[in-house]
C-alpha cells in the first residue's frame, strides 16, 4: 500500500443496541458486511480492511477473501476501532488518508463514496464528509436523519459549521442529510481519538461535534444518492426490499 492511496476502513461490532449482530443479518443471503466490504472494493480506491471487534465477523470477512483486523470489542466507538486496526500497521503501511465508512450502509454508491475525497484537495480541510439535500419533508424532523449546518463555497461543497438531530438552521431553505462517511488525514485522526468526549458531543450523540469544538475542519461534498442506513429492523427490511428491486431490474 502507497503512504499515498487512501486505507478504506470499516468498523463492525455485533454488540448494536437497535439491531443486535447486525453486521451478520443477511441480505441477498450475504451478511451486510460483506455488501459493505463489497461497495468499499467495488470504489476501487485503495486498499479495504474491517476493523471488527472479534473473530465471528473477522471470519465472514476471510472466508469472502476480505483482510480483517480484530481489535478491542470494548472500545467506545467506530473511530476509536478505526483507530486501533491504523496503529496495528507497521510504521511504512500507515496511509495518509483513511476512510471510514460504516458497516451499515450496505447499498451506499460507489461515487459517494468517492466523493468522500474531494474535499481533501484543500489542505486546510482536516476531516472530509458527504451530504445530499433533503427531499423527503419527514426526514427534517426525523432524529435519526442528521443535518448540517453548512456554509457552501460551491455548488457541490461547503464547510461543516455544526451538526444536530435537529432541523437546522431555523426555517432554512434546504436542508442536508448527513451520510455516514468520513476521510480523516492521518494527523487528523490521530488528533481527534486523542480528544474526551466533548459537551456538543455528549449531547447530541454525534461524535463529529468533538472534531469541530476543538477547532478541526470538516468540509462536506454533496452527493446525489443517500444510502439506506440501517440502525432497526425495519431498516434492515427495507434495506433487503432494495436489493430485491435491484435484482429484478
């Protein structure tokens, strides 16, 4: 792996509060691990590896010819695990660039996922994310949908000033729902999982707000297609529903 290609890392645990050993729920008669480690190679963007907490998942991942890292199962967060596979490296395969892209979004586009990069064509910008605009009204009220607050620069891209469950800004004219995919320089990460908790952090429940409190940029591409994150059972259910549709196309 070149110091230069970006490392494409996905976290898994089984020990998920809505939907318990949800990266092992099948879809399509594959565990949704393994469509997510499918879309990551299918980017070809550089080498894949997940970060699961123990050898059940890591086993899925081998048998499907996937590397897989076991780390910690009681580390507090999908970054922090991330974090942990980064330093399991040797010192000449650490990556510029790492992707972490979360082991729920089974059908997430693959140039979404590309478009996760682009915003690191700044230097300034230390954490890059992907965003599409809201088109569903019930997604603004919806908790589980994650805005931003964004000041856009252009017509594809802006600078992340705040994240909530809440619809902000106040009576804005459009609204951005917030996907779960983020590219970290290396000294970024290595910053931010150095940082506690922070107080937006702890009261919104969304782990970005500690990157931005202390001071870090985060810059956002918009994209055109939201992935179906899955958190419930529902979601897993429509989530299969999808891929049946894709099937029968």
């Amino acid at each position: 792996m070149s110091a230069f290609e970006p490392l494409i890392v996905i976290p898994s645990r089984l020990a998920s509060v809505r939907l318990e050993r949800k990266p092992l729920e099948l879809i399509e008669g594959e565990p949704m691990i393994v469509h997510v480690m499918q879309r990551a190679v299918e980017a070809q963007m550089g080498p894949v590896v997940v970060a699961c907490c123990g050898p059940e998942i890591a086993d899925v991942v081998e048998k499907k010819g996937g590397v897989a890292i076991v780390t910690d199962p009681n580390l507090p967060s999908g970054t922090d695990r991330i974090w942990a596979a980064v330093e399991s490296l040797s010192e000449n395969l650490q990556p510029d660039i790492i992707v972490n892209l979360q082991g729920d979004l089974p059908n997430i586009n693959v140039e979404t996922l590309r478009a996760v990069l682009r915003p690191l064509e700044n230097p300034e910008v230390d954490i890059s994310t992907v965003a599409s605009v809201i088109k569903n009204p019930e997604e603004i009220t919806n908790p589980n949908v994650v805005k931003i607050a964004l000041a856009k620069e252009t017509e594809h891209r802006g600078r992340g000033l705040y994240f909530s469950r809440q619809a902000i800004p106040f009576e804005a004219p459009t609204y951005y729902h917030h996907i779960g995919v983020y590219a970290y320089r290396y000294k970024a990460l290595k910053r931010f999982v150095s940082l506690p908790a922070s107080p937006l952090e702890k009261a919104e429940r969304l782990e970005q707000l500690r990157a931005l409190e202390d001071g870090m940029r985060i810059d956002v591409e918009l994209v055109e297609t939201i992935p179906q994150s899955v958190d419930t059972l529902s979601d897993l259910n429509s989530v299969r529903a999808w891929f049946q549709n894709q099937r029968a196309v």
